[in-house]
C-alpha cells in the first residue's frame, strides 16, 4: 500500500468540538504491521492511501473500531490496533460526522507516534474480522488501566508503546 504524510488542513463545515463526545477517550488507528514497524523506526506513522486521499487520518472510538475492522479490514492478515487518548492528539484531533451520521475522530497532521499508549497485533477471527476484542483484552493485561475508553486518564503514558511482540 502505498502510504504518505498528510497535510495538516482545514476541517470541514461538519465538525463538532472535540469535547462532543468526551475530551479524553482512547481512540485508534489500524494500520499495517509493515507500516507499524517502520514508525517505531522513523518516528511516524505513514498515513494510508485512503487517509491521504481523505485529507486526514481516519481513527475510531472504542464503539466504532470493531466495526470499522470487520467493514474495512476483514480478510487482511498483518494487522496492527493502536491506541491514543484523544486528549494526546490535540490540537488536530476534529471529531466529524462520517458512516451513518456517527461523529469519527479524524486526525488533521501526523500522528505523534511517541504518545500511542500500545500497539497490538489484530489477527483475523473465524468470522475473518480482525479480532478486535482480543486485541484490547491483550492490552488490557499488559497494560493495565489503558487499555479500555473507561480506563483512559489524563496522565501521560510512561512507556514507549509495544511493538506487538510478546513481553
């Protein structure tokens, strides 16, 4: 997949305040193992092509990830579930009405690779969605009190976040 920064810009005429839905949730990203591994190394998170066709990275909230998994993502092993508090994304974290009315979180300029609180492996369950439950269950137990929207708090990750193998 051919990938690229995205250029910070304008939101559009449909974004509602960052706070609408709560101002410090976890929200995530999945994106390749390829390219997780490649932002450990650089430092940044190369945007996907559709998020550059977009003008902005496309992220979810806890309630819409698994969803966005099995309807984007179902069939495509080497996948990766990150996670950021909201609140560590500001000031370019707009949150904006997207699939069926539902306000997504969209990130507007690179996403700060040294504030992702854990990356785990998304491997694909029997229906062939990727696993989205047993990825946040995984960074439950080896992260504690980060891994769930209800767990998120305002300190700051004391960590640099997993790479996806085994501790």
């Amino acid at each position: 997949m051919t990938q690229s920064h995205v250029t910070p810009g304008t939101s559009a005429s449909n974004t509602i305040s960052p706070r609408t839905p709560s101002s410090d949730i976890l929200v995530y990203k999945i994106t390749g193992a390829e390219a997780w591994q490649s932002a450990i190394r650089t430092g940044v998170l190369e945007a996907s092509s559709v998020d550059v066709r977009d003008g902005f990275v496309h992220l979810s909230a806890s309630h819409q990830v698994a969803e966005t998994a099995r309807r984007y993502f179902a069939g495509q092993p080497g996948l990766m579930l990150v996670a950021w508090r909201s609140s560590d994304l500001a000031p370019g974290l707009k949150w904006e009405a997207s699939r069926g009315g539902d306000v997504f979180p969209h990130q507007y300029g690179a996403l700060p690779i040294e504030r992702a609180l854990w990356a785990e492996p998304l491997p694909l369950g029997p229906d062939d969605a990727p696993d989205v439950d047993g990825a946040i269950a995984r960074a439950a137990s080896r992260h504690p009190g980060s891994a769930g929207a209800e767990a998120a708090t305002t300190s700051q990750p004391t960590s640099k976040p997993s790479t996806g193998t085994a501790a």
